[in-house]
C-alpha cells in the first residue's frame, strides 16, 4: 500500500484531514519497520497517551460534579487502559494499517499492546497537527459512550476488586490468581490464570494477558458465587452486596473441587 493510499484510509477511519500528513506515516510505523526507533510511533504514542488521560480527567471532572476523586480515578482507570484502547484501535480497524517489520507475524496476531500504541499514536498526531480540540473531539467522540457505560454498571471492569470485596465482607479468604498455563511466542502469549478461594478450585480463563485472564476469571467466579449475571445485551450486571447471602456464598465455595496440593 502506498503512502498516500495508507494517509486517505486512515484520514477516513480517524474522521480528520490533516494539515501534515507526514504524521500519519509516523503515527503507523511500528519500530520494527522503522530505520531507528525514534522514526517509530513510540514518542507519538507517549504524547497521546498523556493527551488521552488529560481529555477523559477534564471530562470526568465536568461531567461529575459530586464524584470524589476515587470514583473518577476508576472509571478513568478502565477508560484509559490498554485494552480500551485497544479495542477501539480494531474497532477502527487502525490495526489494519499498521506498518510492521518482518517477523512481526499477521495483523490478526497483533498483540493488545501494539494495537493500544498505535491508537495513542494517532491521538497524539492529531494533538500536534490541529491541537487539543481536535484531539478532544476525535477521543470522546468514541469513548463518550465507555464512560457513561462504566459510570452506570459501577465496576468499571474491575472484577477482581469486586470479588474481594465481596468475600471480605464475609470473613471468606481472598482469592489467588494461579497461571495454570501459557501459550504462543514471547511477543504474543497468552495466559491462563485460575481463581482459588479457600483452597477450592475456581474458573479459569486464558486471556493476551494475565491481567485481562485474572479479570475474566474473576468474572466468572463471580457468575458461578451468584454474584454477578449477564443482561440481554451482555452487559454485566453485579448484585448489591446487600442482596447477597453468606451460607450461600460458602456453601457454594464448599462445593467446589479442593486444589490438589503441592507435591
């Protein structure tokens, strides 16, 4: 694909012509296609990364006028995370345009933190070629709707938060995250992390990360203590912690297959 075909594709997906298209050129080149890493992304996705997490701070603050501040750090916290900005990068279909070097593999191997750089990076080419406001626009024009959808559900995704608190308020044992397993190259694993609560064996899920497998497992142990459901459109929805009952709670963790010990 030709530099000019690569600067319109992306112009179109992001919605912004810009005044310097050279930028765009930078914002895609991943450092393994580049001659030096400072021609890469890298110093592109570091300023974006900053103008993203400065954007979404000033648009809590205004928007959540009797928030304090722990409660806007957690919706920021999902909001301005790798794998947020991941998936609005393949939303975008961003990754599509990337420019890697060989070795790298195919685009639909691309690891999550690959994808996040090169939406940050276009944040940030868009902050350099037309300023804040374009950057605000272009960030809350896709993020606007995680943020009202992370202020209604509560949890903002943070599901292993969830899940000790709950078991601390029934004097129950925190869980342990164990990595059962790990698969693929070093560019590209990925992770399976089990949930252990009082030496009973829980789910298990494989993610790109352990971070994103422990929160996955979290979920679902959630799910499985009847802590946690799923609505019609797949949101998660969580129970008050008034609403639940402790010998239920234990008498499900009972249940469970104990861990075999250590050898």
């Amino acid at each position: 694909m030709s530099h000019d075909e690569l600067i319109s594709l992306t112009q179109e997906r992001v919605d912004h012509v810009f005044t310097d298209p050279t930028l765009v050129i930078r914002a895609l080149r991943h450092s393994s296609q580049a001659d030096t890493r400072l021609n890469s992304n890298e110093r592109l996705e570091f300023l974006g990364d900053s103008v993203l997490g400065l954007v979404i701070c000033e648009h809590l603050y205004h928007a959540y006028p009797d928030f304090l501040e722990g409660e806007l750090t957690k919706i920021k916290s999902n909001i301005v995370s790798r794998k947020t900005c991941a998936d609005l990068a393949i939303e975008l279909r961003l990754v599509d345009l990337l420019q890697l070097g060989k070795g790298m593999g195919s685009r639909e191997e691309v690891p999550l933190s690959l994808a996040a750089a090169v939406f940050e990076s276009l944040i940030g080419a868009i902050y350099l070629d037309a300023g804040l406001g374009a950057a605000r626009r272009f960030i809350l024009r896709h993020v606007g709707g995680l943020i009202e959808s992370a202020e209604r559900l509560g949890h903002q995704e943070n599901f292993k938060s969830v899940l000790q608190q709950a078991l601390q308020k029934f004097g129950i044992d925190n869980p342990i995250y164990p990595v059962l397993a790990e698969d693929g190259p070093d560019h590209d694993k990925c992770f399976q992390v089990g949930v252990q609560i009082g030496g009973r064996r829980f789910a298990s899920c494989w993610g790109k990360s352990k971070k994103q497998a422990e929160q996955d497992a979290a979920l679902e142990t959630l799910k499985e203590l009847g802590m946690a459901t799923s609505s019609d459109n797949d949101e998660v929805v969580l129970l008050e912690l008034s609403e639940l009952d402790r010998e239920q709670v234990a008498s499900c963790i009972e249940a469970r297959e104990l861990v075999d010990p250590a050898p």
